[in-house]
C-alpha cells in the first residue's frame, strides 16, 4: 500500500494502462491514507468513499473491455472546496455555503471527469480564498504534514496538504495572490497558477474575478504539466478564457536549461526575506548555472507597489463577488429577521468569517463614491505598470527564479493576530496575479525547523511549457522534494 | 489623491450598511483600525504619478467575446429552488418587501 | 398642458425597452413572456455561485440599430459595468450595466407639436439586464421570480428638452413607434416591455438654473404619463410659490387617486459603486459592421410618411396617424398598392376602421383582407358605391371578412348615377314634402336636407348623392 502512495501521477497512469493496477486499488489506498492521517492532518471538508470506489470500478470495468483511456483515467483527485462539483457540498470553507449543494459541475471538473478521474473528496481552505493560512476556514484547521504544529499555508492548504500527506495523487487548487505557489512551497509540492485566462473559471466560486485561476497542486513537476493538460482549454461558458492551440505541456520537459536565460529579480530579494529562504532560492541558482543556464540581474520596480494594488484590486472585485451572499436562494439564512434588511444582514454576518467581512468592507470602501479613482483605479493603472515591468523583463531573460514567500510556513495561530502583517506576506507572489502571467512553485530546500523552502518561475503569458521545462531540470539534477523527503515525513505523525 | 500625507476618513457604519453588514461596538471598532491600517498601507499607490498610465481592466486583450441567440435547456426548477431556504409554489420568498 | 404663472417645465424621460432576442442577455435561458416562475433560469441568471455572463450578440446589434433609428453617435469602443445594490430581484445583487461608455450617445426624435415640429435629444443608449419579478403575498410575504432575471433591456435617456405633458406623449409613441419599426422590441406597454421614468422639475421661464427634479418611476401608459407630468408640475409649482423647495426623490404615481407620493426609502441614497466588470471583455465595433445593421433596418416612421405625404398626398396629420403604429402602416401600404384611391383607403382606415378596433393596436390584428379595404375605396373612388354604402360595408366585412365587391353585387348595393331615375325620385319628393318646401322657399336652406335624406330612402341608400343635390337644387329653384 506504501507503494501505491508514493507513486507519481505519471507512474500511476502507466500502471493503470498496462493493468499492473486496477484503480480501484489505487482509489481503496488513497481513501485508507484519509482514513488514517486525515483527523489529523485536516486536508478534507468532505470525503467521498462510497462514490469513489463506485467511479474507479467504473473506470476499471471500461478498460477491461479494451477502451483507449485518457492518461488520467482512474487517477483519484482531491478538489479544493471553492470549486463547484454537482451533487457534492461545495462550502467554500464558509458557514454561508456549508449546506450548498450545486446543480452544475466548475468546467475544469466536467473534464476531468469526462477523462476517468476519480474524486477522492473537498479539500479544506480559508474562508472564500481569503487568507494564507487556512486558519479562516469554518470547519477546521489543517496542520502541515512536514510539521504539524505549523500551517500549510492558504488559500489551497488542504489542496497542498492533501498531497504532501499522501491523501491525493494530485489535487485542483486555485490561486488569486499566491494561494496555489505559497501552500505548495509550505508544504514541499509543486504547484502551477497557470496563465490567466488559460482554465476556464467557470463553476469557481468568485473570489476576485481578474486574479483567480484553478491549477494542479502534484508530487512532481512532470505530474503537474500532465494535469494542467486536462484542464486549459477555452470555455465559452467563460468570457475571459482564452481561446489558442495550447499545445502539450510535457514536450519540453526533458530539453534541459542549457543556454537559457534566468532573471534573478534584484527586489524580491531584499529586507523582508528570511535568511535561509534567501539562501535556498540563490542556492537553487547556482544549481542552475552548474546545469548551463545563464543568470541574469533584473529589476521589478513595481514590487513594493503590487501588493497594495492586488489588496485594493482583490477587495474590490470580492465585495461584489460575495454580495450574492444573501441567504435569499440559497446558502445560510440567519434564524433571526424580521424584514429584507435583516435578513440580509444577519444571514451575511452570521454566515461570513471576521476576514471575510474585512475584505468586503475594504472592498466596499475603494470604490465608494469619492473614493473609487484614489484606490480602485489608481490600482489598475498599477496594474498596467506592472504589466509593463515583467514585459521589459522578459525582453532579457526566459523566465525569472524568485522566492515565493518571505518566510517558511508560520506556527498555527501565529499570524492571526495582525491582518496587515499576513498580507505581508504575499509579497513575492501577487505580482503574477496582477500581471496575469504564470508561474510555477516548487521546493528548493529546507530549512533548520524542516519546514519545506519554495521557489517560484515566473514567465510570460503562455510560456507553462517552459517553465515545467526549467522546473523539470532542477528535479532531475536534486530529485523530486516529495519523494526524498519519504522516511522524514512520517515522523511528523 | 494628489496629497500624500491625507489619510481618508472611513465611515465604518456606512460602508457597513452598503456591505449589508452588522457589526457590533466592539467590532466597529476593531475594523475601524484594522481598515485605517490597510488604505494607510494602500495609500501607498498615492506615491505613484499615473497622470497618462491607462487603466488595464482586463489582462488579457480579449474583446468582442459573444454568442449566438440560441435558446438551451434551463436548469430544472426543482434543482434552483433545492437550496431555497423559504420557498412556495415555485416562487422563492423573503419577508413582505415594501414596495419601491 | 396650462402653464402656472410663468413656471416652466423641464422634463427628460428614460425608458427601458426589452429587446426581443429569444435568449437572455448574459445566458442562454428563452425569454418568452408568461411562463410557469423560475422555469426559465439557471446557474447564470439566478446568480448562483461560480456562474458567469456570455453577452448575447443579438442584443448588441438590436442596440445598435436602435441608436440607429434615433440619430445616436455609435461608440465604436464600450464596454459593461456592475451597478451593485442590495434587492430581492436583483440574484447577483448587481446589475450589469453601461456606465461611463454606453453603446449609443447623441442621438434625438423629432415631434410634432402645436408649435410645429421639435427636437427632442437623447443623451445616451446603453445595454442591461433586467431584474425578477415580485409579487407581495399575505401568507408568504414576497414571491421572486427569476424568469425575467437577465432579460435584454435597453435603456434610452432624452435630455431635459421636454415642455409640456403633450410633448411627453408625442415623444413616447415616437420612440415606441421607431422602436417598434426597427423590429428589436414589440414594445407592449401592458406587458412590461416598453417602462418610463420621467424626471421633473420647474423653473420661472427665461432661467438658466434647473430646478431640483423629482423621479417617477415605472409609468406604463400615455395617460398615466400626461396625467402624473401635470399632477408633478402643479405640485412643484405650488411648493414654489409657497416659498418652500422641492425636494430631490424619487415618487410613486398612483393612478387610482392621480396624485403622486413621496417614496421616502433608503434606496434613494444608495453608492452603487459602478466598476468596469472583470467577467465581460470590451465591445469594438467597426464602422463596417454598424454600417450593416443600419442597412438591415427597415423604413423608419418619419421615411414612410414623407413617402405617404409625396406619393399618395396624405396630410401630414393622416400619414402621422398611419405610421404611429407599424402594423397599420404595413397595413395601409398593402391596401395603397392595391387601389388607385390610396387617400380614401386612408380616410377609411382612420375614420372607420380605427374605430372598429380595439385601443391598442399592438394585440389584435386586422381582420380584414387588406385586398378588400382596397376594393371599397376603389369602388367608393369610382363612384360604383356611395360613402355611406361604402361605411356600412366595411363595418360588416370588419365582422366577416367578406369580399365586398361579390357584396355589391349580389346585393345590387351599387350606387344609382341614372339621372333620370333621380329626377323622378326628387320630382315625387319635393311634391310630397310640401312643409320642407314651403320652409326652403322662406330662407331655411336647412330644410333640402330632410327631403335629401327622403329621396335617399327611396334610392334604398344607393343614391348619387350629388347628382341628388344638384338634380334637388335645380328643382327647389324651378319652384
């Protein structure tokens, strides 16, 4: 059973197809694993055991009958819980949608069940996708497996734990600010925010709709291209996604970074980071040179303006988002109203968590009337400066090699204290969300706590091939982080 | 804002009641100053001229995204009101709005 | 409408106007009228989580057409924006809207008025969606239905130019009357998909200030708007002249008491906070392309009455009676082709068969063959039938659609031209009717009629009328 665990997607998918392996023994492991760690570790809102064997068997009676099946069919999955999943609770972590059930399945989960994945379950999250902890969430913490006594980080921190734990093969996260990169670096797995506009958003419950975007959270970088595979693609269903050949994402994985040109952003480098975060990512680039790539001294100016713009842009678009929220159709109504108004009111206070609340009324107050050119728009104009930076940066380097987060994972309870110093902490991250542009996360070391290091590529528009294709390399040359990291693991039950 | 050292008055209670929040002294309050510390720490964009920086609403230049005038299936009744916490004869209900 | 002392009007409209595509503006749902609530929604229109709008592409280009027909500046980059406030038919708790660059802009209808004819401006066109439907309900309070939830709406704002309650009439079937001539609405006051709003406020003429205005909402049919603009202005007027000041809100037009009443909710201090919404990407539209769908528009009202007044030499009043209604205008063109007598086939149709229908042109169609209005006016042109022959034909193949020249002659309804037959009947008349007679002869001219209408009953009806007054003259002057 060990086995099965710690095979990658990737291998999995072989064994299945030569029938080494039913999925349904792969499915059975993986809800085992849940069974035994999950009380612990708190990756899941929901788990689905019952329908889940009833899939993988499903999948299974089709290949013996000698059908030609996608490389992901019978591959269990765990799906963050902000994503819309028909006839399965979708809480959103939140008290307002703990009862909601959805009639319609999120695009991204119409296709990986159309090519035989296996839903394992609802992952844990901060409240709406608000947070980087996933403290905030109604239901439960969960605790970092590396070390349980710290966060996994958030927003998708069941996503991330979910993995690193063994609970899940891979796992759909999403990410607005950081929400996908930073767990994954917390955690020590790989995580890909791909390029906005590139998954369709449709059936992802809105946290601010100019950032957001679902990408797969794996063991390995090569895993992690497989899946994103599945779920890019234009969605007319989605007026934002975008509409080109996307190509195969694993084709330049095994090219090497000979000859390439990595950007090391001189800001992304300065006060705020910890010093063996530093250490790691500057390490990471010397392992690239020793590979033949080229490191190369840029700037992003805009850093320290980012993030304000990203906390403006993000409340603004969210105060929108969630005032759907009104326990009229659906969701949590208060018990206590006597009228419209307080109904509205008690069902949103009583259903929405403290940061929840704090970022609608931020969000309410940037674009309020008197207010809306200072923060609103002044922030998207920001955004097209930003733009403008990683667009004169991309002009000298493939791709840029930067931190993800300031600091390895925090203490359970450790930043709850003060909001304005976990924005903090996004720092690195949100300039890719403002810019739309992807980047992938993956670990890079560890530190003396053994809590996992991360390092983001971050390149331009589309350019997801090259940046598995440079992430590929690191692995090849140090080895896959989830993998040599196995005997330590288990010591943190 | 073209003066970089006026901080905004924020109307906690107002915004509230545009958010259709209610929150009690204590609350009020705490978000009072947890809200002052995020737009003093967002007024940090003030320090920026954007005199002729265009606004980008949208990352990707998409426009012109539409489609045909083709009816589809809609969802069944019985699935949209499924969630309804007070409902009655196909309609959802709320409290006796008075009429504006 | 009476003007108070030297108080002026000042009034601007805007009227909503349900586009007929069959689907939604943001999702695929049908959008026809009447149907069972909330079997015409999903995920999109009833704001559910993680739903998204798609812009249906047929509600752009019927905006376009209608900025068209009004004289608009096209804008060739728009885009839509969220207008965000709390209310139970509102799903996503924010409209999707136009704020600061609609599709359509600087447009304007001319009317016409006892002064003659007047410009009255429109400022702007945009796109939106339309809300649900509330019903209040003693046992359940207030019922939603979402069927109406993302129905196309366009929304057209006139400039303060109005003056008068007439003129707010005149520009109403105008615009109703254009609209309905594009083909993009079927703009049926009755079923909610043509809504006015009038703003209102006075001033003493000559003054460049505006006075503070008040809003009426929802006003759903000519008189209603006449009469809610004159019961607003004397208020304002009063409260003026009173020393006091109007008040800025919006008020509701009761049509039972004719009084309009202060609304006094909260809603009326609301920050909708207009953002560009990140969902939808920005419309472009080439000269080229709006080009077409003007080209695809059909023949406007003011096209067709300057082509009625030319070509058929109608009265500009009949050729603006003809065109305020598209069907009728459809209607006359059919019978005017068909008749050598257009003018008295208009005659026809606004005396007669105007009358014979129901008020509101828009629910029942003709029931008459154009073919066959086209063949009493070419009979009553001929002279084969008389004009009262003529009217009391029509009104019975109103009932039968009948063929009304099989009529004539199988009832030998044709109308007698023998002048000698005439004279015998005039000759017998004029002997027997000796006090209308000996009245004529002492100066009242009054009296040939009643021995007009005598010789008439002879004649079944069918008489000649004029030969019958010239043959009646000669006789009456032979005496």
């Amino acid at each position: 059973m060990k086995d099965i665990l710690k095979l990658t997607v990737t291998e999995l998918s072989l064994k299945l197809a030569k029938r080494e392996l039913s999925s349904k023994e792969v499915t059975e492991a993986y809800l085992r694993q849940i069974a035994d760690r999950d009380e612990r570790i708190g990756a899941y809102i929901t788990v689905c055991d019952g329908e889940a064997i009833d899939s993988a068997e499903r999948v299974d009676a089709k290949r013996a009958e000698g059908d030609k099946l996608s490389p992901l069919a019978g591959i269990p999955v765990g799906i963050k819980d902000n994503i819309c999943t028909r006839g399965l609770r979708t809480t959103c972590a939140s008290r307002m949608l703990k009862a909601f059930v959805p009639p319609y399945d999120a695009t991204v989960v119409e296709r990986l069940h159309a090519l035989g994945t296996v839903t394992l379950g609802k992952l844990n999250m901060d409240e709406f996708a608000m947070g980087s902890t996933t403290e905030s969430s109604y239901f439960k913490k969960t605790r970092n497996p590396r070390s349980i006594e710290y966060v996994p980080g958030g927003s998708s921190g069941g996503s991330a734990a979910a993995v690193a734990a063994d609970e899940a093969p891979f796992s759909l996260g999403s990410d607005t600010g950081g929400s996908i990169r930073q767990p994954a670096s917390f955690c020590g797995v790989v995580g890909m925010k791909p390029t906005y506009g590139s998954v369709s958003r449709y059936g992802l419950i809105a946290f601010a709709s100019s950032l957001d975007q679902i990408g797969p959270m794996t063991k390995n970088v090569c895993d992690n291209a497989l899946v994103l595979n599945a779920i890019t693609g234009h969605d007319r269903r989605d007026a934002t996604s975008v509409s080109r050949e996307y190509g195969d994402f694993t084709e330049e994985l095994a090219l090497g970074v000979k000859g390439m040109k990595l950007g090391l952003p001189d800001e992304f480098f300065g006060e705020g980071i910890n010093g063996e975060v530093k250490e790691a990512v500057l390490g990471a680039a010397k392992v690239y040179e020793r590979m033949g790539a080229e490191i190369v001294p840029v700037s992003i100016k805009m850093l320290d303006y980012a993030l304000p713009a990203y906390y403006v842009i993000s409340s603004a678009e969210a105060s929108s988002n969630l005032a759907r929220f009104d326990g009229v159709r659906y969701g949590y109504r208060s018990e206590s109203y006597s009228d419209i108004t307080e109904l509205y009111k008690n069902s949103r206070s009583e259903g929405f968590g403290t940061e929840v609340k704090r970022r609608i009324m931020l969000g309410t107050f940037a674009l309020s009337s008197g207010y809306y050119d200072a923060y609103y728009k002044k922030a998207l104009q920001v955004r097209t400066l930003v733009m403008n930076d990683f667009a004169r940066v991309f002009e000298r380097c493939d791709c840029i090699l930067a931190p993800v987060s300031p600091t390895t994972a925090y203490k359970l309870g450790e930043k709850s204290a003060s909001p304005l110093e976990m924005y903090m902490g996004d720092i690195y991250t949100v300039p890719v969300n403002i810019a739309g542009i992807p980047s992938l996360s993956l670990p890079c070391g560890t530190d003396k706590k053994g809590l996992p290091i991360g390092m983001q590529l971050i390149g331009k528009a589309f350019s997801e091939a090259t940046l598995y294709r440079v992430g590929n390399a690191y692995e090849t040359e140090c080895g896959v982080y989830h993998l040599l990291r196995e005997g330590e693991q288990y010591e943190a039950y | 804002m073209e003066q970089n050292e006026k901080k905004p008055f924020i109307n906690v209670e107002a915004v509230a009641e545009l958010a259709r929040l209610s929150l009690n002294d204590a609350e009020r309050t705490a978000m009072g100053n947890e809200m002052a510390a995020i737009v003093a720490f967002a007024h940090k964009l003030s320090e920026l001229d954007c005199e002729n920086v265009p606004i980008t609403a949208h990352v990707e230049p998409l426009f012109n995204v539409m489609r045909e005038d083709k009816t589809e299936k809609s969802t069944e009744r019985d699935a949209l009101l499924r969630g309804a916490p007070t409902k009655a004869e196909g309609y959802f209900t709320v409290p006796r709005v008075v009429e504006s | 409408m009476k003007l108070i002392k030297d108080y002026e009007l000042v009034c601007g409209l805007e009227v909503h106007v349900e586009l007929a595509t069959s689907t939604k503006i943001f999702c695929s749902c049908p959008t026809t009228f009447g149907a069972e609530p909330n079997t015409q929604c999903c995920p999109v229109c009833t704001g559910m989580p993680g739903a998204l709008p798609v812009l249906n592409r047929q509600v752009v280009d019927y905006a376009v057409m209608a900025g068209l027909a009004t004289n608009c500046r096209i804008a060739g980059y728009s885009k839509q924006d969220r207008k965000n406030y709390f209310y139970p038919d509102l799903p996503k708790a924010y409209q999707i809207s136009q704020y600061d660059l609609p599709l359509c802009e600087g447009g304007y209808l001319e009317i016409e008025t006892e002064e003659g004819k007047k410009r009255i401006g429109i400022t702007r066109i945009h796109i939106e969606e339309d809300a649900g439907k509330l019903i209040h309900d003693v046992r359940y309070g207030t019922m939603i239905d979402c069927n109406r939830c993302g129905v196309p709406l366009i929304e057209i704002v006139s400039e303060p130019d109005i003056r008068s309650a007439e003129e707010a009439v005149a520009y109403v079937k105008k615009l109703r009357a254009v609209i309905m001539y594009t083909g993009v609405s079927d703009c049926r006051m009755n079923e909610g998909s043509l809504r006015c709003d009038v703003n209102l406020s006075v001033r003493k003429k000559g003054s460049e200030k505006f006075g503070t205005r008040t809003e009426m909402k929802n006003i759903n049919s000519f008189t209603f708007i006449r009469e809610a603009i004159e019961y607003e202005y004397k208020r304002q007027v009063e409260i003026l002249e009173a020393g006091g000041a109007v008040v800025q809100e919006t008020r509701r037009y009761d049509s039972e008491t004719g009084e309009t009443y202060s609304m006094r909710t909260k809603e009326n201090a609301n920050d909708y906070r207009y953002f560009p919404d990140p969902d939808l990407p920005p419309v472009i539209l080439t000269d080229k392309e709006v080009d077409a769908l003007g080209k695809a528009i059909p023949r406007l009202p003011d096209e067709r009455k300057a082509y009625y007044t030319e070509k058929y030499g109608l009265s500009e009043y009949d050729a603006e009676l003809l065109t305020e209604n598209k069907r009728a205008a459809d209607y006359f063109e059919s019978v005017a082709e068909a008749t050598d007598y257009p003018k008295l086939a208009a005659n026809m149709m606004i005396s007669e068969l105007f009358a014979l229908l129901p008020p509101d042109l828009d629910e029942v169609s003709i029931p008459i063959e154009p073919i066959h209005i086209a063949a009493l006016a070419t009979m009553a042109g001929e002279g084969t039938i008389n004009s009262s022959v003529a009217k009391k034909l029509l009104r019975r193949i109103y009932e039968t659609d009948s063929d009304p020249v099989k009529m004539v002659e199988q009832e030998g309804l044709a109308q007698i031209n023998d002048a000698v037959l005439l004279k015998k009947y005039v000759d017998e008349a004029v002997a027997a009717d000796t006090k209308s007679v000996t009245a004529y002869k002492a100066g009242n001219t009054k009296a040939a009629k009643a021995i007009m209408g005598k010789v008439m009953a002879m004649t079944g009806g069918r008489g000649n009328p004029a030969v019958i007054n010239e043959l009646l003259e000669a006789a009456l002057l032979k005496l």
